[in-house]
C-alpha cells in the first residue's frame, strides 16, 4: 500500500477565468466542467491529474494533457516517478475525495486532508496494464455515449424535417394550449402514514428520471397493493400512453406510460397528461417537450420563482403546435425504431459502467 502524499506532489494555478477573455491561442484551459478556452500560454508542461478543490464538483478527477492549465479553482496533482498518471488518476477517483469537502457556502476541499489516502501500489509494469484494462472500459463507454447523442441528433433532425423550428413554428402550423388537446392534472395525494416499505413503487421526481434515463424501475417508497387496487376502480391510475412530466428541479421531462407499467406517482412534484385529443400523438407531444421552443416556454413561465416549478395551471397555457396526424405517426414510429436501438446501447452502456466499477474496487479497495 501507498499514501497518495508519497508519490505526487500539489501545484496550484492563480489562472480566473474572466482573465481570460481576449486571449487566443492554441494551449487548452480546463475547469471543473472541462474544457473552457484556448490561449496564447500554459502552466504545465507534462501531462498531469487535476482535482476539483472548490465549488461544484468538488473532488473530481481529471487526468489532462501536458502543455495546458486549469483554472484556480482547480489543484494540480504531478505524479512521482514511482506511479503510471493513468494507473494514479484511476486509484484517485475511485477514492471519492468529494468526502473531505468542507466550507457549508462554498464546498473545498484540500490536498493535506486526503494525502493520507491509502491505495495498493504494484510495479509499474502492473500499474501500465490495469490502466490499460481500465482505459479500454472507458473508450467503449465514451464511444456508447456518443452512439446515443447521434441517436438523439437523428430524432432531432427529422422532427425539424417533418415540423420545422418549434420556437418560431416556421412552417406555420396550427396552435393550441395543451388544455385543449388533453387532461391536465396530477395523482390523487397519498400521505406519509400510507407509504410502506414493499408493495407497488411510489415514485418521487427522482425515480421518475431514472426511468427516463435509464429504465432503472427501482425506488425506495411503496404504497399497499390494497391502495393501488382502490385508486385503479375510481380512475386515478395512469394508463398506456399517458404522459407523466417533471414539474419540480428539472422541468418537463417526459415518460410515456407502457402497458406493463404498475406505479403510483407524487402529487404536485410529477403532473399527468391524458385524454388525448384526436389531433395529438402523445409521443409526439413528449418529444415536442425536449425541444429549444418548448423548454424556453417552460422557462418564461419561471419568471419571478425562486424555485423551479411547473404547476397545472402554467402547464395548461402552453402553446402546442399540431401537425398534421399522419404525419405525427410517422414521427412516432420513427422514434420507436431509434429508441428499441438505443435500449440496446443503453444496456451495453450500463453494462460497461458495473464492469468498471467492479474493476475499481477489484484493483484499488485498500
């Protein structure tokens, strides 16, 4: 075993980024969301490992190329002779340095906390080979994430084929507010004293997502079988091809209920769209809320709020431009068809995160 303060040494940059606006040049800068600009000079010479160490994000990890810089923002971790930077920047980020995060206003943290971190220290020959493993794991999973975000510019292109630009409705497609072409409501309230540990899935916005993003089904809250049965025989029950949105954090992300789908949801947090009109499509009118026009809808209906919330009566007011039906079912089969191949990256994605995470914890638990 190895102490992380034995084998790197700390660097610290004074680069703010307001500095550098007006400099040009061909040496990259980074900060906490990656890279922010190219300019005329670096501080770095040799590849080396950066850590978040104030604000958002504190205590990630980035391993950078040499002739660059960060911002002061960032510290600079340079590996000793003894250590592979890859095998270094692995072991570090499997060591979770966002736990020594201080400061309630802005969270920091500081290399003479977790220098004393522990990790195993083979040869350099192992070292080269298990970040070799791990950086194999981790171009297959950049390149799933990439096949994903081609996917999703695919649907994108064809919605503006078939629809035009949604913010300025370019092909001059008729309008309605959503209250006219469907339902607007949410879940009938469950109280606190009616949750249980097991029965069927109550799902917060959370859980929601989760099954947006990656049809994880799992969640902590649960409501009696009896109960669910109950709101089923009085009509408060989502069926297939209701819509649910996120109405409170991130707005207006949309799930299309599916036919084997058996969950109660929390009122006022996620919002219900049913009883379609016969001129809408639901999945076209899900996808349509992904869109710039119809985000940028949801945002001015925020003016003023100091939380981020979509109620009922601001969804009702929102305008939706109605093509053609046929056309709208065109769309939707596409859409289909895109995402039964994009079920199957997502797999191979969620597969290659376990299989590095189990790898992690294989090489570097102390």
């Amino acid at each position: 075993m190895a102490r992380l303060g034995d084998v790197c040494t700390k660097a610290a940059s004074n680069i703010v980024q307001k500095d550098l606006q007006g400099r040009e040049g061909i040496y990259p800068v980074y900060g906490a969301g990656g890279f922010i600009t190219n300019v005329d000079f670096y501080q770095r010479e040799a590849p080396y490992i950066a850590v978040v160490k104030d604000g958002a994000g504190v205590g990630r990890v980035m391993k950078l190329p040499g002739q660059s810089s960060v911002i002061g923002t960032m510290q600079y971790i340079l590996p000793g002779d003894m250590v592979n930077i890859d095998y270094l920047a692995f072991a570090m980020e499997h060591m979770g340095l966002g736990r020594y995060q201080t400061g309630a206003t802005i969270p920091h943290i500081y290399f003479k906390d977790y220098r004393q971190e522990e990790f195993p220290l083979p040869g350099l020959e192992r070292q080269a080979e298990i970040a070799a493993v791990l950086n194999w794991i981790v171009t297959l999973i950049s390149l799933r994430k990439r096949q994903l975000e081609k996917l999703d510019a695919l649907v994108n292109s064809r919605f503006v084929e078939l629809f035009g630009d949604s913010e300025h409705n370019n092909k001059n497609l008729p309008v309605y507010k959503l209250s006219n072409l469907c339902e607007v409501g949410s879940s009938k309230r469950i109280y606190q004293n009616e949750q249980t540990s097991n029965g069927v899935p109550f799902l917060r916005v959370s859980d929601l997502v989760k099954r947006i993003d990656k049809g994880i089904e799992t969640c902590e809250l649960f409501i009696p079988h009896e109960k669910y049965e109950e709101l089923w025989s009085q009509g408060f029950v989502p069926k297939r091809g209701d819509i649910l949105v996120t109405s409170r954090g991130t707005l207006g992300r949309c799930y299309i209920v599916k036919n084997k789908d058996r969950f109660y949801f929390q009122d006022g947090m996620i919002s219900w769209l049913s009883n379609f009109d016969e001129r809408i499509v639901s999945n076209y009118l899900s996808y349509l809320f992904s869109t710039p026009g119809f985000q940028k809808q949801i945002m001015s209906l925020q003016m003023g709020s100091t939380v981020a919330y979509l109620s009922i009566s601001m969804l009702k007011k929102l305008d939706v431009m109605v093509p053609d039906l046929q056309l709208q079912k065109r769309f939707a089969d596409y859409v289909e068809q895109v995402n039964l191949f994009g079920l199957t990256i997502r797999q191979s994605l969620d597969k290659l995160e376990v299989l590095k995470k189990s790898l992690m914890q294989e090489y570097f638990a102390p």
